[in-house]
C-alpha cells in the first residue's frame, strides 16, 4: 500500500485532540502534530479570519474513506478539510508506517 501524507483540519485545540484520538483509537493514522497558524478564506459569501489547527500524520492508501468517515462524524466543522498527498518517504519511514498501522 501507498504511504500517504495527510493534513485535517480543526477550529481549535479541542477539536483536534478529539479527531486524532478518533483516528488512534481505530489505529487509521501513526500519530500526528498540530500546527496553530492564523487562516483566512472564503466562508458563505465573505472572507473569514481565524487561528486554525491543522493535523499533519502518515496513512496509507486503503485507509483514505475510514479516515474521512471519522474525521466527518467527529468534526464540529460544516466541511473539514481532509487532504491526501501521495509520498515517498525513506526505507526507515515507510516500514515504520506500515509496522505501526500493521500492514
């Protein structure tokens, strides 16, 4: 299976510790990192400004719907962002995903 990036989104920090335990709980994800920045975009028709917390973990390809199904049914968001990016990692980090994911 494909190793996989993936970045969530949360409005808080709250949020965040409830998705990531989600996703450890039904072992989709090897851990994850929160990054706290300032965000700005497009929300019903204006431009909206917020601190924002993005969840950065590793998965792989065959977990990509389970992962959204959770991140959905958790999520305070209207529309969380779930983002997938395809990677190639070194020998060392792509045998640690698949160990801890026990692929």
């Amino acid at each position: 299976m494909e190793s996989i990036n993936i970045e969530i989104s949360a409005e808080n920090q709250q949020q965040a510790d409830a998705i990531l335990n989600a996703l450890l709980e039904k072992k989709l994800v090897t851990g994850g990192q929160f990054i706290q920045a300032p965000a700005r975009f497009w929300w019903k028709g204006e431009v909206v400004d917020m601190d924002y917390i993005t969840i950065t973990s590793f998965t792989v390809e065959g977990y990509k719907q389970q992962i959204i199904d959770v991140v959905e049914a958790v999520s305070a968001e209207e529309v969380p962002m779930v983002r997938f990016t395809e990677f190639e990692g070194n020998a060392k980090l792509e045998a640690w995903i698949k160990e801890t994911l026990e692929i």
